[in-house]
C-alpha cells in the first residue's frame, strides 16, 4: 500500500522556539519514515505581518537549515520554500473563492494578530487560512502535524475541501491534524497562560532554539511560577506544569518519575535541572545548524530540488482544480 502523507508547514518570522520544536518539529522528524512528507517554510504567510525584507531572506535560510538540524532528510522529505513553487499562490486563489467571509472572520488568530497590529490589517492577514489550505490541499495531505494553536485552520482547511468535494466531486484529500499529546501548546515562561511565540516581544518568555546553554538556564530559571513550592502536575499551577512537560519531553521521563524526582526539593533545583536538559537536547541541533550555514551552496541545491518535487506533485492537483472548475485550458 501507498504510505500516507503528510504536510506542514512553518513561518520563517525569527527563530524557532522551543514551542516550535516540541510542538511541531519533533513530530516532522519522527513521521518522515513512515510517511510521504512535505515539509515548506512558508514565507508567503509570512508577509502578513510587515517584515523587513533582509531578514526574512535570512530567517527564510536559517529556517531551512534548521529543518535540516533537526533531522529532517531531504532525500526522504519534499523540503521546500512555499515562494518558489507557484502552485500555492495559484491554489489559494481559487480557494478564496470557496471560503466565506463570515469563516475567516471567526478565526481566532486572525482576531490576536489584527488585535496586536492595529495599524496593519491586511487582507492576507485575513485570507491566511485559505492559503494554508492551499498548502495542505494541494498534496491531498492525509495528516498535518501541528500544534493545538493550528486546530482552527485546520477545521476550515477540512470544511472547505469538503465544501469543494460537495460541488465537484472527489478532488480534495480531506487531511486530520496530528497533535502532540503533552507539549501541543508550550506555555510561555513569562506568563504560562499564553502560548510561547516566536514573535514575542520579551525574549524571556520564550527559549529559542540557538539560545546558548547559559541563556536556557537562565531564562527557565527566572520562568514564572506559583508561590508554592511542590513540584506536581496540577491544575492551575500552569508555570510549573509547564516546565514539567518540557522537562518530560526532553528527557522522556513520564510526569510521575519527575516528581518522585523532585520530593523533598524546591523550585530552584528543578529549574537548574529543567534548563540543563533543554540545553543538552538542543546542544547537537546547533551545533548541526551551525554547520550547514556555512554551507550555503548545499543549502541552495537542497532547496532547488526540493522546490521542482513540489512544484511536480502540487500541479497535478491544481490541474485537475483547474479542469473541474471550468478553467479554459491554454
Ligand atoms: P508567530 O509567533 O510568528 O506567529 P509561532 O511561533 O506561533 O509564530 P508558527 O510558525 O506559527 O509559529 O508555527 C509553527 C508550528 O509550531 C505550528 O505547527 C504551530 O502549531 C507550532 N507551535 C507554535 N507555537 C507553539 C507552542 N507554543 N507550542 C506548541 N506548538 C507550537
Ligand atoms: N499556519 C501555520 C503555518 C502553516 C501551516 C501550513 C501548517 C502554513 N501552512 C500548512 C500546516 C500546514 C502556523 O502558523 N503555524
């Protein structure tokens, strides 16, 4: 039988977080053996909010080689940058046409980010989740690894091929979200009521991917926390349930061993342990990242193949979109 396939995506808009990894990345790395995966930094979503146009060239590589730093292999993956290969652009228009105004209104990110830039409400920034499913649409995605903050868009990326399917007939694999069972939606350490973002204004409340050592411990050891002093999985102590989930996640241990690990000790030496071992885990991806920067020429061929893949597999669907809709072929 075919293996089934896979899509995501993620924005180059800085550098990753340690959210973006728990979240997402970890999960692209370990499916990409028992899947067809296509992988994109997807700058076009990116533009949404106003970039300055040098550094998301640079963060648009930096992402790139820190797909590769995390173990996703080129040769097993379609790897690719969403501006290279038209066919997403393309699609979205014609899914534009296919969403309501009143979808799109609902959405909850579209509500945050126009709430946290009044002064650049942009139409993008409206139609995002078209596009997106454009992306997901265009590969007949069976799954979407995401984090939990993406269930939203990925109900609308279902309604509307679902809506699509309804008029035409079967066009569109209708795709299921794949969510990480612990670390869905990693808190941020300023204020664990708020998801962790790459595009925080406070660099303490998120740990990024090439922090240094020194700079994880310190910023998980100055995280927000209760007043209490037990290190237990609770309701309603979200700081500590927090890091008790990173820490899980990086070292593998389950919530219980970690606090029969901790009886009969306090916060401070739970921090320290929690940030030594988010810098221990990420220690060879930056190492690796470090490595394939100076590798510019690699990165280039990388990326050049993986854009011709996808451009192949994603215009064979938009034909056939094409087609259906009535488009006069040229
Ligand atoms: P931005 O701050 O620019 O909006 P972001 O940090 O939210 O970006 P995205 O590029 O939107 O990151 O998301 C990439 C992937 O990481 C998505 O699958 C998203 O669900 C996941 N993700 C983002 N933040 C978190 C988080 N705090 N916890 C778990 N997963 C996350
Ligand atoms: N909207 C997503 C990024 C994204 C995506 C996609 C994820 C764009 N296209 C397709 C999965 C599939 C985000 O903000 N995290």
């Amino acid at each position: 039988m075919d293996k089934k396939v896979i899509f995501s995506g993620i924005q180059p808009t800085g550098t990753f977080t340690l959210g973006n990894y728990l979240g997402a990345l970890q999960n692209w790395a370990a499916l990409q053996d028992e899947y067809n995966c296509c992988y994109s930094v997807v700058n076009m979503h990116a533009i949404t909010v106003r970039q300055d146009p040098k550094d998301l060239r640079a963060n648009t590589l930096s992402a790139y080689a820190m797909l590769l730093s995390v173990g996703i292999d080129p040769e097993k993956c379609i790897l690719f940058i969403q501006s290279h290969v038209r066919t997403h652009a393309e699609l979205a228009w014609v899914l534009d046409c296919y969403t309501q105004f009143g979808e799109l209104s609902r959405m909850t990110q579209f509500k945050d980010k126009s709430a946290r830039h009044p002064e650049n409400i942009n139409c993008g920034l409206f139609t995002y989740p078209s596009l997106m499913a454009a992306d997901i649409l265009l590969y007949q995605a069976d799954l979407v690894p995401v984090g939990d903050d993406q269930r939203q868009h990925l109900e609308l990326t279902r309604d509307i091929a679902e809506r699509f399917n309804g008029i035409y007939g079967n066009t569109f694999t209708v795709p299921d979200g794949y969510y990480p069972k612990l670390t869905a939606r990693v808190m941020s350490l300023q204020d664990p009521t708020k998801k962790m973002s790459k595009s925080d204004d406070n660099p303490k409340s998120y740990i990024s991917l090439l922090d240094p050592p020194a700079t994880i411990v310190k910023k998980i050891k100055s995280a927000v926390t209760d007043s209490d002093s037990l290190v237990a999985y609770r309701e309603g102590k979200d700081g500590i349930n927090n890091l008790m989930s990173i820490y899980s996640a990086v070292t593998k241990k389950s919530l219980e061993q970690i606090e029969n690990e901790f009886v009969g000790k306090g916060y401070g030496d739970f921090k320290q342990a929690v940030g030594e071992a988010v810098a221990e885990a990420l220690r060879p991806i930056q190492e690796k990242h470090a490595q394939l920067m100076r590798e510019k020429a690699f990165l280039e061929d990388c990326y050049r193949a993986g854009a011709e893949k996808a451009q192949q597999v994603s215009q064979r669907t938009l034909d056939k979109v094409y087609k259906k809709i009535g488009f006069l072929p040229r």
